[in-house]
C-alpha cells in the first residue's frame, strides 16, 4: 500500500510540475476564486472526442462557479481536421490544436487530458472508428484518466446512438460508458494497478443538445442554468465560454458572448440519477477525507476572516492549513489541495519568483544558464532557504526584504530533448506511440525543465516550482515567455517532403543543417537498394551555436520499378555520436512557439508521370502544400495577388489553380472570380480545390451552377469507378486508371457537389460501404475555349504525402490538351 501511495503521490507532483508555470497570477479576483475553491472537493471529467467538442461554458461554470476539479479529455488532439490559418497538417496541426486547447483551458478553468488516439479524419460510424483505433487500447487510456482523475461525475458531449454524427463522437460515447465500469473492476486493465487505484465514478451523464438541427433536449431532464453572472469575475459564463472557444483557431470558431439565463440538460447514462444537484449524494466537503475535519474549521476560519484589501493577514491561517494538508494520508486530494495553496499563498503574501533560462535554445548535453529572481513586495516574514535546479541545490537563509528583487544565478544540464512525448517514436495510422504508460492522458510532456524554490513562512516550509522559460521584450508585444528549447546538436532538414521521380535522371537534394552547440561530424544520406547516393557523406568542423550550412547530394533512381515509394533518411554523426532529428517550428501569436523533431527524412516517389505545361498561378485558400508539390514536379508555381489577378495578363499562365476553401474566407474572391472565369473563356484552365458548404462567400464557384454539400466518401481505399475512361482529364498527359487510386491516406474526398448543371461532366463515382455511388468529386466544364475544373479530392492530403496517383490525376486536372476548345 505505501508503493502505491509513494507513486500516486509522484504522479500528481509530476501533474503539478507540468502544469508549472512562471508567477501565476495574484490578482483580487484570482486569489478569491482560489479562496472559494479551498473548501470544495469535488471533481467532474467532461468526455468527447475532438478539439472544439467541449462544452466550454458548462466547464467554465463547474470550474469557476462550483468550484469543482473539471477536465476535459479529448479523444483525440484533431490532428485530421483541416487547418484555417496555415499550412500545418496530420501531427502538426495536432500540435496546434493541443495548444489552442490548453489556451481554452487557461481562460475556462478546466485541466485537459487526452488518450493516444490520432484522429484519422472523419468517420461515418463508431465501429470503423473503434477498429481503427484498436479498442481496447484506447479505452485503456480512458480508463486509466478515470483512475487518475478520480472524477465524482462523468459527463458525455454525444450519445451512444449516433446523435453526434461523427463516428468519432458516438465511439467517445461508448468508450466512456464501458470505462465508467472497467475503472472500478480491478480485473480490467489491471497492469495499471501498480501506479493507480480502481475508481468509480457516482454518475454517468449524457450533457443532451439543441445544434445542428437535432434536438436532444427534454423538459423532464435534469438541467443547470449555467448563464449565471460572476459578479467577481465580472462576466457570465456564456461571455467566458466565448473567450475560450475563440482561441480554437485553426478552426476558425471565432464565437459571440451569450448573456443571461441558459440551461444545459442531461440525461443519465449510469449510475445514480441527480435530482436537485449535480452532486447529489456525494460529499463534496473536507469531511470526505481522513482528518480534514480540523482543516474543515480552519478553512471556514479563513472564509470568515479574510480581507481582500490585506491579504497578507491571512497568511499565518493559510501556512496551518499548509501544513495540515501535508499531514493528509489521502493522497489525491492531499496534493490537490497543496496545488491550489501553493497558488493562494505566494499570492496573499505579494510573492513573486521566477526562473528564466538565459538562452532560448541549448543542446542536449549543455549547461543552462539560470537566472532566478524573486521579490517580497508585501514585506512579509519571508525567508528563502532554498533553490534547486537538477543536480545543483543551493541553500540559504535569507530574509527577503521589503519590495527590493534578488537575483540570483544557478545552472542545470541539458538533459533530454523537448520532444512531445506522443511524437517520440515511429509513427503508425491509428494511434501516438506512447510506450510508457504514465505519459498517457498528458496534454504535454510532464517533465519540462523546472526549478524548486524553498521558504519558510510562519515556521512552515512551503515548496514552490516553476517552469524554466525563455523571456524576451518584443518591440511590438512587450515582455514575452516562451517555452525552453532542448535540442540535438545539430539538426538536418532535407529540403523536400517528397521527392518525385519520373526518369532515372538524378535529383539534387540539399540537407540544411543547424548546430545548437560547439560541433564537428559528418551526414549522410541512407536509402533502400535500388537508390544511388553520391557522395557517400558530407564532413563538417568547428560549427558554433547558431550556424548554419547546407550539404548537397545527388540521388538517382537505379532499377526502382514505377509508381514505387521509399524513404531516405539523413543521419549525422556529430561529435561521435548519432542523430536523426531535423527540426520544425511552428510560430502563431496566439499560442507558445512549438518546436518538434521529427526524423529527418523524406519520400522517394518513383511514378510514371508526364508533365504539360510550366507556368501555375495559385491562390491561397486556407493554406496548403500544393504550391511546393507542384514545385518539385518541376512547374514554376506564382502566388497571385489581387492586382495581378485583376490587371495582369492571366493568359501568360497555363493554369491557374485556387487553394482549399477560398471560396469561405477570401471575400475577394467574388470581385476577382469574374475575371479567372474570363481567363477560362479565353482559353484558359481554372481549376478550384475543395470548400465547405458552410460560409460560402458565393454560390455560384464556376461558370454553370452546383451546389456543396456535406458529403463524404471517408475510406481512403475506397473504389473509384472511371465514368469516362475516354475523358481527356484521364488520358492527358497521363493515362488513369484504378491503379492511381492505390495509396490514398486518409479519404478520398469531402465536400461533394449535387445538383450539378448537366454542363459538367462528372468523371468519377465513388462511394463508401453501404452506400450509393457519388458522381460529385469531379467536375468537368468546356467553357468558351477554355476549361473548368471543380474537384472534392483531397490533393491537399494526397500531393505531401507522396501519392504517385493523385500526383498524376492532378496534372492532367492542370494540363488541358492543345485541341481542346
């Protein structure tokens, strides 16, 4: 039992150290609303499957209102979904969409979890998701948030009989449901046993809904008004919500405050039905623990006697009911409570520390560079005894004076590189590859650099973390932190994702390589038989921090048989040692900088592929990497700008393509489209990309009318039925057949066209199982001399991951015959 406590208690610290953050805020309002949390224990696990599912208002009210422990886990971390602010896709939008949803949590309150479940697009019903998943792992990682978590109440977004549309949500349903059981079985996934306890939550809930035409709600419901007004905060919780649902970006869920008196409903899945409380028949006070009736008195001493105008008063209260928590034989709410102290005491006491590496980025292996600073502005009795960073720990006895900054220096090794955990490993289709069994359900990697400071406050020593960051002064944003970056010593990017091949001529590939530290070695490239790489390697000396150079190297093809994909890789040897990383950055102003290693390596794409035609024009949509495909097919691709689209002389372009979902956010588009469907008549070739039937900026996309609707064909093998073989879009330059479809990741098309003007040809069918075939993934217009082309295929997808098929398919959509008028 003492094991099991020991680790349990290790799991929370290390929950606290990731949620470690430089001086937390010490506001009135905040140190009141921690206040008001003190005396509730009481815990609540919201459950869904995507970034944006959450209810963000009912976690707003439960974790600012009641005062309840409340999470969200997510399923997934929506790395399928499409991206509206950039280019980013599969595991870097998920990177994105991790950190939007921690900026969500910041402003609602709630804590946030995931499982290894990757999301694989959409999903017409729950048992291909669960297949893909694999089950039983992923409802292994719901359980075992349960058992961590510990929630009093579980509560589910979507229902188990398809309400939710999404696969993906009905199967969040499911899964919930069967973990709200297997939690509390001992026999169920019983190898966690060694790190956690069984748990059984009172109540499942079914949180029903009025959107997107489907109605769930009932007036026999039990139902909350969760439009209550904070007067401390100033706001109700529908203008709360609000603030966190807008910061789903990449998803463009910019959403409008709601004011006044709303109700959410539920439905009992399991469990005790509630009456007249969320909380019915659980004990939600400091009477559930082992000796928290004395803690009980004293906090109800601290309620009645706090002042908000002078909080240090409250402090000798606040260092007893410190260290009567440490006294605590439950574990859970023992480090819980002490979480939320550590808060509340720096706060009332005016006690501010930080710690900020003096660099942004360090090698593995190097010494950081450290300054800690720390003021008493309230000039309370407050005595620093220690600091503690890694191996190295200073002590001290110092008296901190009134309002007058200490600054003091330490150091700390380098030692693991800054790799989200769920990326650290080779990746597969239907889940992160999480070996260790304590990183589940972690929105990010639980053992950031951190340093541990130590006082002593009437008498009572108070331990406090925070995270190592880099801070600078931005002229235009002020004072910015941002997270502390730990990386290989020297990193190697190959230019390319993909690289296409058509002969046996070589290809020249240019490795641009980084050192983070004092450096000399050599990379190379590796690659399956059948590949001739020249030269063998590329030597490199006395690199610095910060350098940067490029190695060169020429890659043919040598007996690879057509239309067959490999990989090559770029290995450095940097100082005896061996590495494999490339680095990637992803930098929004509404979210930290992200840094990820991925493996440095790219695609071999052998395919039988003619090219017609050299000059693209391109307009961006919602971003994607066609431009750059196209680019390394050899075409030479111009991004267009409005002026040049409506003044210049389009005729110069032998197509003209515009990105994903223009047609939803380029409002320009409805002035400059007359003018592509002018190039169209005089000979040119239009081709338009995928949109969203939603937020059309217009109706009418291309010379003859067709409407977008919400349809999908989500299997990726999918079988395609040729309408047309004879069309010239299968025939020119490329001849296509059912073998281009070969390949395909992650589906075939969305956003289908119907009631299509008898103008267009439509050239494919498709269509997912039990389902009709669908003739609106490809349309096809003569128009005057030139031609028209609208497709619902996933180029976007298919063009960066290498799909030779959609690769060939998508240059005959560009290059329209000489004779075609």
């Amino acid at each position: 039992m003492m094991k099991h406590l020991l680790i349990f208690i290790a799991f929370f610290i290390s929950l606290k150290t990731a949620s470690a953050q430089t001086a937390p805020p010490a506001d009135r309002v905040s140190i009141e609303q921690e206040l008001k949390k003190l005396p509730v224990l009481g815990s609540v696990l919201y459950v869904a499957a995507h970034p944006d599912d959450e209810n963000t208002r009912l976690l707003a009210y439960l974790a600012q209102e009641k005062h309840y422990r409340t999470g969200y886990l997510s399923l997934t971390r929506g790395d399928g979904g499409q991206n509206l602010i950039g280019n980013e896709q599969g595991e870097l939008l998920g990177l994105i969409r991790t950190q939007e949803l921690l900026a969500a949590r910041r402003i609602d309150g709630a804590e946030q979890f995931f499982t290894r479940a990757k999301d694989f697009g959409f999903s017409k019903g729950p048992e291909e998701t669960l297949r893909i998943w694999d089950k039983e792992k992923v409802l292994g990682d719901v359980v075992w948030v349960i058992r961590k978590f510990r929630p009093d109440v579980m509560i589910c977004r979507f229902p188990t009989t398809g309400e939710g549309g999404h696969g993906h949500h009905t199967a969040s349903a499911i899964l919930a449901q069967e973990a709200f059981a297997a939690a509390a079985d001992p026999k169920r996934f019983p190898e966690q046993l060694q790190f956690v306890q069984p748990w059984q939550a009172k109540r499942l809930l079914w949180n029903t809904f009025n959107f997107g035409g489907n109605d769930t709600t009932r007036p026999d419901q039990f139902k909350i008004d969760v439009g209550v007004y904070n007067t401390l905060l100033g706001k109700g919780y529908g203008e709360i919500a609000a603030d966190s649902r807008s910061n789903h970006k990449s998803q463009g869920f910019g959403t409008a405050k709601q004011r006044g008196q709303s109700y959410e409903f539920f439905k009992t899945i399991l469990g005790e039905a509630p009456h007249t409380d969320l909380m019915d028949g659980i004990n939600t006070t400091w009477k559930r623990v082992a000796g928290g009736d004395a803690i009980n008195i004293r906090v109800n001493d601290l309620l009645k006697s706090f002042n908000p105008a002078e909080p240090t008063k409250s402090l000798p209260l606040l260092m007893d009911i410190y260290a009567s928590v440490q006294k605590l034989t439950d574990p859970y709410w023992k480090v819980q409570k002490i979480k939320e102290l550590n808060l509340m005491i720096p706060a009332c006491a005016g006690l501010w520390l930080e710690s900020y590496a003096l660099s942004p980025t360090y090698a593995l292996g190097d010494s950081i560079s450290i300054l800690n600073q720390v003021i008493n502005r309230s000039g309370s009795n407050i005595k620093l005894v220690g600091i503690e960073a890694g191996d190295q720990k200073s002590t001290f006895s110092t008296l901190l004076p009134a309002n007058q900054i200490l600054n003091l220096n330490s150091k700390t090794d380098a030692k693991k590189i800054t790799q989200p955990y769920w990326l650290d490993g080779a990746q597969i289709h239907e889940s992160y590859p999480v070996a260790n069994q304590e990183l589940v359900g972690y929105p990010e990697n639980p053992d950031p650099v951190t340093v541990n400071w130590q006082f002593v406050i009437y008498g009572h020593l108070l331990n406090l973390q925070r995270q190592l960051m880099y801070k600078y002064v931005s002229p235009v944003r002020g004072e910015v932190y941002q997270p502390l970056e730990i990386t290989p010593p020297v990193t190697a990017n190959l230019d390319q994702q993909v690289y296409i091949f058509s002969n046996n001529q070589p290809k020249q590939m240019v490795v641009k390589l980084k050192s983070f530290t004092n450096s000399s070695g050599s990379v190379r490239l590796k690659a399956p038989a059948g590949w001739k790489i020249t030269p063998a390697n590329a030597s490199f000396t006395g690199k610095k921090l910060g350098d940067e150079w490029t190695a060169v190297f020429s890659v043919t093809s040598v007996g690879i048989s057509k239309n067959e994909t490999d990989t090559i890789q770029a290995i450095t040897q940097v100082n005896g040692k061996t590495f494999t990383q490339s680095i990637h950055q992803i930098i929004y102003d509404h979210i930290p900088n992200i840094t990820y290693f991925p493996p440095a390596q790219a695609k071999l794409v052998k395919v039988d592929l003619k090219v017609s035609g050299k000059r693209i024009g391109y307009l961006p949509g919602a971003g994607d990497l066609v431009p750059e495909a196209l680019r390394q097919v050899g075409y030479q691709v111009s991004i267009l700008s409005e002026n040049e689209i409506l003044n210049g002389n389009l005729a110069n372009f032998d197509a003209i393509i515009i990105g994903v979902r223009a047609f939803n956010i380029n409002s320009r588009l409805t002035v400059e489209e007359p003018k592509l469907l002018d190039y169209v008549k005089n000979g040119g070739n239009l081709l338009v990309q995928y949109n969203t039937n939603a937020n059309l900026v217009t109706n009418q996309i291309g010379p003859y009318p067709f409407r977008i609707v919400n349809v999908r064909v989500t299997d990726e093998n999918a079988s395609v039925t040729l309408l047309n073989p004879n069309d010239p879009v299968l025939n020119y330059p490329n001849k296509i057949t059912n073998q281009d479809f070969k390949g395909w990741i992650q589906e075939r098309g969305i956003y289908f066209a119907t009631d299509i003007d008898p103008k267009y040809r439509t050239v494919l069918a498709m269509n997912d199982p039990n389902e009709q075939p669908n003739n609106g993934a490809l349309l096809v217009a003569d128009y005057g001399k030139g031609r028209f082309v609208y497709t619902s295929l996933v180029f976007f997808r298919e063009l960066p991951a290498g799909v030779a098929g959609a690769y060939r398919l998508f240059i005959n959509l560009i290059s329209k015959p000489k004779n075609n008028n």
